[in-house]
C-alpha cells in the first residue's frame, strides 16, 4: 500500500511513539535533525570501525538493561 507523506509520517511517529515512548521518539528525531538525515550513513559513523563481536556484545549489553524494550518487540516480524 502507498500512503501520502503525511500518512506515512503519522503511521511512522506513532509506530515509533509506540516502540520508544514520546520523550525517546523526540531525541530520535532531533537526532536525526542535527545528523544529515541519512540514518544508515549515521548508524556507519557509529559502527563501522566496530567488529561484529564488539557490536554483538553491544547488543546484548544493550537489551539486558533495557529489557522492557525488547519485551515490545518479542515474536514480532517485520511486515
């Protein structure tokens, strides 16, 4: 289905409302604003000198402290 950029936005905020909260959701998009826009060439900046072991403890690092996000996103697929 193709949406209008104003539904995409709203279908878009309010997934990520949902997922992060409010306060998360807005860092995200001042973020993104004082970034150029591009999220991959952003997550790059952060990751590529990373080795695929240190992302992955990053990882698990990460979801042991937060578990209540993870919890969201259990035995859920992309669609």
């Amino acid at each position: 289905m193709t949406y209008t950029d104003s539904e995409n936005a709203t279908i878009c905020m309010g997934a990520l409302v949902k997922a992060v909260g409010i306060v998360n959701a807005e860092r995200f998009i001042a973020y993104m604003n004082r970034e150029s826009g591009d999220y991959t060439l952003a997550r790059r900046k952060v990751f590529d000198d990373m080795t695929a072991e240190e992302l992955d403890d990053g990882i698990r690092e990460y979801e042991e402290s937060n578990p209540q996000l993870f919890e969201t996103f259990k035995g859920r697929t992309l669609e």
